[in-house]
C-alpha cells in the first residue's frame, strides 16, 4: 500500500524523494513521517514520535478505507 501513496508522498524536487532504498524499514519510516506532516528536507528536523504517531494513524485510516473498498 505505501508503493501505491509514495506518487502522493513525494515533493516535485530531488530532495523531496525519498532517499532510500525500495522496501526497506528506512524507506516504509520515510513514508509514515510524510504522512505525519513532515516536509521531507534532510535540513530540517528529523520526523518525531507526534509526527510517526500521526503517520500511522492517517495510515491506518487510509489502510481501512482500502481494506472496506477491496473486500477480497
């Protein structure tokens, strides 16, 4: 489901992409904290526990929404 929002996920810049590899922990936290509002720049501050606490939450939601819509 996360190759399926990171189109969403990702800025319109390099640096707003995620910088690592495809299926990985690092990759699946980048995802989590875009949905918790961070922004993406490696100059700003790392993602938080509010800012994952919120990712997973949106990500849950949206992952009921998929699992209501696709009932197989």
């Amino acid at each position: 489901m996360l190759e399926a929002l990171i189109a969403r996920l990702e800025g319109k810049t390099q640096k707003q992409n995620n910088p690592h590899p495809q299926h990985t922990l690092a990759w699946a936290a980048w995802c989590i904290a875009r949905l918790g509002g961070w922004n993406g720049y490696a100059k700003e501050r790392p993602p938080g526990p509010v800012t994952f606490s919120n990712g997973l939450r949106r990500f849950h939601a949206i992952a009921e929404g998929f699992a209501l819509a696709n009932p197989n």
